[in-house]
C-alpha cells in the first residue's frame, strides 16, 4: 500500500494547492492513506474547524498537530469530537486532543498514526521516546502499519526516534522546519525515514512568510506581521509504499508537485471519462 504524509500545510496557498491537486495525485499515484500536517493551515498558524472540514473533503484521511495547535482556541472542540486528528502524543494528558488515531485506508487496512513533538530548540514537552512507547502499547495488535509525524527542529533528534523506532513503525517522518531534505531512506528494521518532507505552501518566501516583512523585522527589531507569502506555491511531502502483511516499508520517495504541475495533473484528473455504472 501506499501513502503520503504531507508536509507543513501554510495558509491559503497551501490549502489551494492540496484541493486542486490532492484527488487527482491518490489517483494517478494510487494513494491508499493521506496524511497532513495541518498546525500551520490558518493563515500560517493554527487550524480551525472549517480548515479542518475542508483539508478532509480534498482527500485528507488523518490531520497531524504541532506545537502550534491551540493558536485557534475554536479547534479544541474538533480535537475532543473527532478521531482523524491528533495532538502531539508527549503533550500533557490535559491537554485537549487524541494522542493515537487508527484510521482506515481506500484498501480497507487499519493505520495508525501519531505525532510527537521534539525537545532540542522546541518548547517544554514531555519525554518523546517514552511517549512513542506509550502510544505503541495501546496500539492494537492487529494494526501493523504505523506512521509516526514527528514535529520538530533538530535533525539529529529526528534520526534518533527514526532509529529508536526503527522495526517498530512503518514510518518515522519528520515536519517542522518547512525544508525537504534530501536523505529518505528505509533503515535497516523496515522504517521508513526523512528529515522533513518538506512544505506544502509558498516558496517564495521565508518559511512560508512573505520575505519582506521578515527581512525587516530582522535588520531593525521593529515587529511586522509575519504574513503568509504567496508565490510559487507547492504541494510537498514523501510517498511511503508499505507491506501491510508486516507494517515494513519497502519504498520511500520525495514529493514536489510545482504550481504548474498540479494544474495540469488536475485538468487531467477533469477531462478523464467517467466510468459507466
């Protein structure tokens, strides 16, 4: 089976791209699972009920949280109601939100999914490694297929969780830092593993914020508001192909669909007949 974890989705252009393009991707690449990072979904910081609603209605199966969750207070109704979505599982048990979702593929497989925040550059959270483990034994014994988001900054906190996982979770795939990096691969236990996926917003940009008004703050200290760019719009993130038998990847590949790309993989996906009944 297949699926794609969607990197960091920033604001409108983000959430533009995925709708233009996300139907015609699962079925041109025969996607079973979509996954997405949607902490950044609402103008660059936070979701709401209705992003989450319309993220879901493009081809989103499960929405993963960062450190930015709660920025948009109406979200934590969402967060209590629905079982496609999770908080970061080392956050307090406090805190409103799943820590696990077991969501059901176009295949009919069980998956479960999670996300974690890291610690090195990060805000206070709770241990990761001993939040994986908790998670991993509620899990339940007849799902083998698990994709871990893990949010955060540093590259070698990522590697390590890859590597303290590996063999235990299908994937290991890291958001945060809105750069794809270059080093997917499947480790030696059957995880699949990258850095970060990368974006799915404006990459002309300073992370997603429009390179002027960051620029400024940072030579003169004065504050602006950091608003979401809007050129050069991609969908990014990581294919990951899996064997449900055993919940071990046996492929991984980086995704960069450009602005262009996805309009013409659209009117593509448009123009194809419809299937007699």
């Amino acid at each position: 089976m297949r699926i794609l974890l969607i990197g960091d989705v920033v604001g409108k252009p983000g959430r533009h791209i995925i709708g233009q393009a996300l139907p015609a991707l699962v079925a041109r690449d025969e996607i079973d699972l979509v996954i997405a990072n949607g902490e950044n979904a609402a103008g660059g910081s936070g979701i709401t009920p209705a992003i989450h609603r319309e993220l879901v209605a493009a081809g989103v199966d499960c929405v993963t949280l960062g450190d930015h969750i709660y920025r948009r207070q109406e979200i934590t109704d969402v967060l209590a109601s629905e079982n496609n979505v999770v908080k970061p599982a080392n956050f307090p048990p406090e805190a409103p939100g799943r820590e696990l979702a077991v969501v059901t593929a176009r295949n009919g497989v069980s998956v479960g999914v999670f996300s974690l925040l890291g610690r090195v550059f990060m805000r206070p959270v709770d241990c990761p490694f001993a939040a994986a483990d908790r998670v991993l034994a509620r899990m339940p014994a007849e799902v083998k297929v698990i994709v871990l988001d893990f949010h955060a900054e540093a590259t070698s906190d990522k590697q390590l969780m890859a590597r303290y996982l590996d063999g235990r979770v299908s994937a290991v795939l890291g958001t945060h830092t809105h750069v794809p990096t270059a080093d997917e691969q499947i480790l030696p236990g059957g995880t699949a593993f990258q850095c970060d996926v990368g974006m799915t917003g404006p990459y002309e940009s300073i992370l997603g914020r429009r390179i002027d008004r960051v620029l400024e703050t940072t030579k003169t200290f004065l504050p602006t508001h950091f608003e979401v760019a809007t050129g050069d719009p991609r969908l990014c993130g990581a294919v990951v192909e899996v064997d449900e038998s055993t919940g071990r990847a046996t492929a991984i590949r980086r995704l960069c669909l450009l602005a262009a790309e996805a309009a013409k993989l659209n009117q593509s996906h448009a123009s194809r007949p419809t299937p007699a009944s």
